[in-house]
C-alpha cells in the first residue's frame, strides 16, 4: 500500500470520544477496539477529567480554586509524570509556562462557563509580574502527586494535559495488543502444528498499530507514515503545509479556534486568545502558530505530552533554549506570515 494512502483506508475502525477534554478524540485503528477496552477507556477519560479538568465544577482542580486557605490535595499515581513535565517546562522558560495561568484565563474570559468577559480589573491583576501565584512557589509539590497550597490557586495544565490524556489511551491501547500477541505466542507454543512462516506472520499483525486525534495532537504508532495537513492559523479550512509522521506524536498550536475580542471602546475591539505569557499575563502576539515532532523513543510514554507543551512553550521561549532540555523538531509561524523551520522537521510549507 501507498507509504501515504488515506488513513481511512489502513486504519477503518474509528473509535469516538466526542466529549473528551470539551474537543472530542478519535482512535483510528486497524481492527476494532474492544468494547471492554473501549470501556476502560471511558472510565480512564472520566477519571482524568475529575482530576484535572478547570471546567468540572467537582474536580481537583476546581476544589485547589475554591480552597479558601488551601490545603493538601492528593492526586492520582498517574499524574505524576505530568507535573514532572510542568517542572522541566516552568524552568526552561524561566516561569511563562506555568500552570498557575489558570488564573489569568479566568479573569480574561476564559472561565469555566466560557463567558469570554474580560474582568475589570484584569489588566491591573494579570500574572506573576502583579502578584498572581506560582508554580512551585504557591503550589509545592509534596510526595510526587500531591499540591500543597495555601490560599486559593487557579490552575490550568491545558498546555500539556490534553497530550498527556493521548499518551495515556496510547498505553492502555499498546497494552491491550500487546497482550493479545502474548496469547497469540502462547498458541504457538503449545501448538505443534504452527509452522514458522505462521508464527511470523501472526506476530506481524499483531503489532499495535494506531492514530489517535485529539484536536491538534496526534499520537501515531505506524509502520509507514501518515500525512498530516499544517493548518492555516487564518483560516482553519486551507493548510499553509504538510508533514509526514510515523512513530511518535506531533501537536500544534494556535489561537485560532480559541479567541475572543473585548471592545475597549466603539472604535477599538482588543484580540483575546488562551496562550499566554504567565510572567506578564497577557496573549502572546509575535506568533501564530506552532508544530512540534516527538519521536517515541525520544520521550517513551509521553511524547505526545512533550510536544503538546512544546508547541505552547515555542509561543513564549526561544526554541534553541527548550533544545537544552528536550529532542524535538518545529516549525513556528510568526504575525508576518515568516515560517521559521528546524532542519529535523518532518514537514514542509507549501
């Protein structure tokens, strides 16, 4: 088969989460998912959100907002990794990446009712540089996976919670086949009648094989790889590119599904967005977009996750700072239309 034939055509079983996370995702796989993993997924989703979600009245995160003088919230084993991310991403760029934004979202609209209402005072309150908390300072890490705070903190790990969530149904996923070749070995163990060039090729199709789509990060486990349209910040219908990925996930970013205009008089209208600096609290403007590759055997289980908070921190830091600390490739489009392109970057504009 063509190296870039139509997914649907590899990979026709689509699975569906048409709520996850408030964008949806879609698991495009070669033979369809169970419905008891389809089912431990569900609940792992479910699970995650009452954790993590800003926008779930009755999650950790809203009880760390509404905690009066704070206190101590234990979350689950699983989160551990992920604040593990925040820490490495909060010091590579020296504090604009940091969870606390939460906070700065809120008073700019961006609340969990959605009211895109900028607060009053926002301008006067807005990040670290007026007061605003911060991530290891306000919020401190005790025992891996517990917050200890001691007022009310805002948090927001949407920078790379959404990657984390995909690399998390990618290990329940790989676990799932890779337990079903363990049986498929077994068989041939025990069966006298399995010739070799059988064993082989049950091994083959055994191999886990799949795409997952959560709305800008894809987590891609593939013998040949997919094509991948670079989406025109301006206008979401057209590409200003294209990128080819195989094993490992690749993530974008843009305010352009996610933006919002306050009228500050009847002349002028200010454009709002969610991708913030968290030292001054405000939109970042000299960029429109970002893409981000991560190879699988560059981060293990949370390539997705890297490179979901890569392409939020190339908004705020200087790429040749975050490669001090992580393997990647990007592409950044800035407010002048100017692609700027690493020389690893699986992909091309147009």
């Amino acid at each position: 088969m063509d190296s870039i034939a139509p997914l649907a055509q590899r990979m026709p079983y689509t699975t569906a989460f048409p709520k996850a996370l408030g964008t949806g995702l879609l698991i495009s796989t070669s033979r369809p998912i169970t419905a008891e993993l389809r089912g431990e997924m569900e609940r792992f989703i479910d699970e995650y959100e009452h954790a993590l979600s800003r926008f779930r009245a009755d999650s950790l995160v809203a009880h760390i907002g509404n905690a009066e003088h704070g206190g101590h919230f234990d979350f689950p084993d699983w989160a551990g990794p992920l604040f593990d991310l925040y820490d490495a991403l909060h010091a590579a760029t020296r504090g604009a990446i940091d969870p606390c934004v939460g906070e700065d979202l809120i008073r700019l609209g961006y609340d969990p009712a959605l009211s895109f209402t900028v607060e009053a005072d926002a301008g006067e309150r807005l990040g670290v540089l007026h007061g605003r908390a911060v991530w290891g300072r306000d919020v401190v890490r005790s025992s891996g996976t517990t917050l200890v705070t001691r007022s009310p903190v805002h948090v927001d790990f949407g920078a790379c919670g959404k990657g984390y969530l995909v690399d998390s149904l990618g290990g329940l996923l790989t676990d799932s086949e890779l337990s079903r070749t363990s049986h498929v070995k077994s068989a041939e163990t025990t069966n006298p009648t399995c010739q070799s060039s059988t064993s082989d090729s049950k091994r083959e199709s055994a191999a886990p094989e799949f795409v997952i789509d959560a709305g800008g990060d894809l987590l891609a486990r593939t013998n040949k790889p997919i094509r991948v349209a670079l989406e025109d910040p301006d206008d979401p219908s057209c590409a200003v590119g294209v990128a080819l990925i195989g094993d490992g996930a690749f993530c974008a970013s843009a305010p352009s599904r996610r933006h919002w205009e306050v009228a500050v008089n009847e002349q002028t209208h200010l454009a709002i967005h969610h991708l913030l600096n968290a030292i001054d609290g405000l939109p970042v403007q000299q960029t429109e977009a970002a893409w981000v590759a991560v190879q699988s055997a560059s981060f293990g289980d949370y390539p997705t996750a890297v490179a979901d908070g890569l392409a939020t921190a190339l908004f705020v830091a200087d790429p040749n700072e975050l490669r001090s600390v992580f393997v990647f490739d990007c592409a950044t489009l800035d407010a002048d239309r100017h692609a700027t392109i690493s020389a690893g970057f699986p992909g091309r504009f147009f």
